[in-house]
C-alpha cells in the first residue's frame, strides 16, 4: 500500500475520532442570550425582565437551568426551565414566587 494512502487514512480516522470527541462534549450557552430568548419568544406581553444562570451546559439531551422572571405588575418567579435540542422551552418547576406589589 502506497505511503499516501497510508497517510490518508490516518488522517480520515484521527479526522473521524476529534469530531467524535468534539460531539461528546456538550455547548454551554450564555444565560443572557437564553434569557433575551425566552423574553422576545413570550406571549406575555407584561414581562419586564428575564434573567438566566450565566452559563448553561447542553448536552445530548438538551440543558435544564434557572431563571428569573420579573412582570410589570411587580411580581416576579423563579423556574427551573429545560431546553431540549430542537431549542423548545419549557417550564420544569416553579421554584419561589413573589405576589404583585401594590
């Protein structure tokens, strides 16, 4: 077998094995772009803030985190979201709240 083919298949299985590593380890987010996110996709127009953990691991499966909501009525939550790989939010739990201010 010739050396340049010897060398291609090197390189093509060391090629195969970095993206298969690469694969495996998972994307952090910024939790100020998930939050921005999560503002602008909300049906609820009375939001006036959303913040979310700094920085957020998505793996395989997608990412679960926590975030702040705040409403122009002055109550505000914090929820444990999950995010899947396709980018669908969802509320996990509903961990604190705070009634409206007056």
């Amino acid at each position: 077998m010739p050396m340049s083919t010897l060398a291609t298949l090197a390189f093509i299985g060391a090629a195969g094995a970095a993206g298969t590593y690469l694969a495996m380890r998972p994307t952090v987010a910024d939790g100020r772009v998930i939050a921005a996110d999560l503002e602008a996709s909300s049906k609820e127009a009375t939001l006036s803030g959303v913040t979310c953990d700094r920085e957020i691991p998505i793996g395989v499966r997608g990412a679960e985190f926590e975030c702040t909501v705040k409403v122009k009525d002055g109550s505000t939550a914090k929820v444990r979201m999950s995010v899947n790989r396709a980018g669908q939010y969802q509320v996990v739990k509903i961990l604190d709240s705070t009634p409206p201010s007056e």
